[in-house]
C-alpha cells in the first residue's frame, strides 16, 4: 500500500522541514518489510481566492487532482475524532491487509480543509482541540506514520 500526505502549503528551509525529512526518512526505511511504500509527501500551492471558502476550495481542486483513484483518505481536521497512536496503526494495517492500493493522508493549508474533503474521507483526525499550524501538523502527521510502523514492526519506538 502506497503511503502519501498531501499538504497545502511549501515548508520552508527550518527545523520544521527538517523534523518531517527525518520522520519521512525513517519511515520510508521501514516500510518495504511491512508491506507499504512512501510515504511521499506531496506540497500543493496555497489558494490565492480573496475569501476563505474561495482558497479553500482552490486548495481542494488541488487536492482532488492529486489523489489516487481508489484508497483509503484520511483528512486532518479540527473537527475530526482523536485516535491513540494504535488504532491508527490498527487502521493503517486494515487497509493493507483489505488490499487497499493507497492510503492519503490530506492537510489543508492555514483555512482547513473544504467540507467536501473532509466528507470524502474515509476517516477525519484530529490532534486535539488545540489549533495547530499546518506546517506542524505536517510533522505530527509524518511521526504517527512512522510510529504506526513501528507498532506494524513490533519495535520498541511505540511505548504504550
């Protein structure tokens, strides 16, 4: 299963984009034994529209145009449900197991995600009710991949 995120916005040279290249690293060098490949992480332009739901829905074309026919779509919002790093996993190793070809993990830009993304997706998180930016949710994003594989792998990184 090809793993992906999807993240409106371009992280510039910093700590931030350093942090999501060593968790996407790690990742990347798990997945072949677990049966999954990526995750790739795909930046798309912010919307240039005057308004919020004219971005936001510039940034969902965007989106949509970039995501995989068929999978599995998890959309991170603030209005989404929390899961425990487990039953992401748990989640994660469904979809494969199911033969699903993708899993997309989808991060709006600094207005959130448009309605019809959120209902599209198979599943919709949330890291709290904390308002977090994007290019940290990014991050968050990249670690739990990386944790749900070494909970997959049965590696002591996941300490319950």
């Amino acid at each position: 299963m090809r793993l992906s995120v999807i993240a409106v916005g371009r992280l510039k040279d910093g700590p931030e984009r350093d942090l999501c290249a060593r968790y996407q690293e790690r990742a990347q060098g798990l997945a072949r034994g677990l049966g999954l490949s990526g995750p790739e992480v795909i930046e798309l332009a912010e919307g240039r529209g005057r308004r919020t739901e004219e971005r936001r829905r510039e940034e969902a074309k965007l989106i949509g145009e970039r995501l995989p026919p068929s999978g599995l779509v998890i959309a991170l919002d603030e209005r989404g449900r929390s899961l425990d790093s487990d039953g992401f996993a748990n989640r994660l190793v469904a979809a494969r197991d199911a033969g699903t070809p993708a899993a997309t993990l989808l991060i709006g830009g600094a207005d959130g995600l448009d309605a019809e993304l959120r209902e599209r997706a198979a599943l919709v998180l949330c890291f709290g009710a904390l308002t977090i930016p994007h290019q940290i949710v990014r991050a968050l994003v990249l670690e739990q991949l990386y944790r749900a594989m070494t909970i997959m792998a049965g590696h002591p990184y996941h300490r319950a």
